[in-house]
C-alpha cells in the first residue's frame, strides 16, 4: 500500500481531496514504475485539486503534474532501476495519474534523467514552472537577448516562474526589473537578482497610445492581460516577449499590432507540457548549470501531501510565493 492525495467525486457533489492508502495494483498501466521523492505545486494542480475540478475528468484522481524520483521498474530499455529521473508535462496529473503519491506509473518517452548535479529534491524545486522559466529564457536568447542589452522585466515575479526567471536572469548578468502586486515580496526578489521592483500597477493600466518609450529589452511574462497589452508598447526595437501564463486573462488587452510591425517585436508562446524532449533535455542541463542553487533554496516553501488541498487553493488566489516541494513520504 502507498499514500496518495486522491480526489473523490460523487455525483453532482463537488470534488473532495484527501490522503489515502491505495494500493499498487491500482496505478495505471505503463511501462516504468518510479518511486517518487518529491513532487510540487503549480496553478494546474491547483485547478484539479480544489472543488471546481478544474482540468479532471475520470475520478478518482491523483493530482501532480511534475514529481521526481528512481526508477523501480521498467519495461523501456532507456530506463533501469535505479535510475533517478524527472517528469512534467505530458498532461499527468491531469488526464493521468501524477506525482502526488509514493509510486508513480508512466510511459517512458515522458521522463527525462536527471541532470547530473541536481538532487531530485532541487528537480521539484524547479519544477515544472522552473523549466517553464528557462525555456523562456532560452527563446528570448535564441532571439537575440544578451546580458547588456537593457533591462529585462520579468512580470508576475514572486510567483513560480517568475522566481526561478529572475535569479536565472540574473545570474546571466542581465539588469532584471521584476513586477510584483505584493510590496512585501520587494526584499525576497532583490535577494533573487532583481535590480528594480516595478509595482504592478504601472502597468495595468489601458492606454490609447500605440507605442510608448523604449524601454525594455526582453520580458518573461506570467500575467498576460492588460499588462502584456502594456508591456508590448514599451518593447525596444527587435525585442522578444516570452509568454507563459494568463493569469490576468487570455486576451491582450489595449495592444495593437503596432509593436509588432514598427518596431519589430516578437511574442513568443513558451509550452511546457509538450516541449520535445531534446529541448526539455537542453533546458534540465540549463538549469543545473544557470540556476544558481544558493537562490532556488530560498524559494522553497516544503510541504507534505496533507498540506496540499489549502495549497491549492492557495496558490488560484496567487497566495503562494516561489517555489513549493512537496515530500511525498513524509
């Protein structure tokens, strides 16, 4: 028998979260079985954990969409046991079975080894949005950023991915403007890298203007909505917005195309649940190289699976700040 967080749903009722007892039998089938260390918490598990149901549609259900941890079985010759490895994406813990148990039961082509360097506990420090955060900066290197360039806003900031952009940003020697809607996040994101905080309200308000100064020379964005519409007309000559999240709505409000066609600029979508796995392979090897350890630990909140349904809804109501890492057997 293993602990797992399932969430039951009877009838019309809405969906309930507990720790149980299950047992092995009951995994799905796949052919690598891994003995899970450590998972997190991102705003997808958040959706499927809490009583709206969000993104499941089979009960019962276990949440988790990233985990780390060692090989016990497997039936794919790429894996053996022992092998430590890690996964996000591939829409687990949402249409399948995630990490928020003891032992998960996945298809190999979803796992990736970990890198050499990294503890599976740091792996879930970085989690799904840490890798989330580097192919964001990835994209915008492979679009020309460079340290020098100007300042690099990173919107969102305390939050996942904008934790992990910002020290990464950082470390690179990028000028790092990080937004935050929290004053008191201020000191634990200049502990981070940040060079400037830029309170969220500068940048939500609509405007009729079609361009505004110059002012940034890349952006990792987690809000979209009014602040991305903004952020666009303040893009400099030939630079490059990575998009990540919707926090403030799928829509870009108040932008026109005008950036985009006077000035260049490039609005690149960053997916993280289906990335090939040579670039996921590129970004893990990135991370342990680029994301400086001494920063990652200080965004980590630790937490058990029991603690998981109030962070869940914690982190809808953006009330979770860095980096959570759940220790499944504790």
């Amino acid at each position: 028998m293993i602990k797992a967080l399932v969430v039951r749903k009877e009838g019309e009722a809405k969906p309930v979260a507990a720790v149980e007892e299950i047992s092995l039998d009951q995994l799905p089938e796949a052919e690598v079985t891994v003995a899970v260390d450590y998972s997190t918490v991102n705003y997808k598990d958040g959706l499927c954990i809490g009583p709206g149901g969000g993104l499941v549609r089979n009960y019962p259900h276990i949440p988790g969409i990233d985990f780390a941890g060692t090989v016990e079985s497997s039936a794919d010759p790429r894996y053996k046991p022992g092998d430590k490895v890690v996964l996000t994406g591939w829409r687990v813990g949402e249409a399948h079975w995630g990490g928020y148990a003891q032992k998960a039961r996945v298809r190999a082509d979803w796992l990736v080894p970990l890198p050499e360097g990294l503890s599976t506990r740091q792996a879930m420090a970085v989690g799904t949005a840490g890798l989330t955060a580097m192919l964001a900066v990835m994209a915008l290197e492979d679009h020309g950023l460079a340290p020098g360039h100007g300042p690099v806003l990173v919107t969102g900031a305390a939050g996942g991915v904008g934790s992990v952009a910002t020290a990464i940003l950082a470390r690179l020697g990028h000028e790092v403007a990080a937004v935050t809607g929290r004053p008191d996040t201020a000191e634990y994101l200049t502990s981070l890298g940040a060079t400037r905080i830029v309170a969220r309200e500068e940048l939500t308000e609509v405007t009729k203007r079609p361009l505004e100064s110059e002012t940034w020379a890349g952006c990792v964005d987690a809000v979209a909505g009014p602040m991305l519409g903004r952020v666009l007309k303040q893009m400099k000559y030939g630079t490059s917005v990575a998009a990540v999240g919707l926090a403030g709505g799928a829509a870009i409000d108040g932008a026109l195309i005008t950036p985009f066609i006077l000035r260049g600029v490039n609005l690149l979508g960053i997916d993280s649940v289906l990335q090939p796995y040579a670039n996921r392979l590129r970004a893990w090897e990135r991370i342990a190289k680029d994301l400086p350890m001494d920063k990652l630990e200080a965004m980590v909140q630790p937490a058990t699976l029991s603690d998981l349904p109030g962070l869940g809804r914690d982190i809808l109501k953006g009330q979770v700040r860095g980096r959570v890492v759940v220790d499944v057997n504790a």
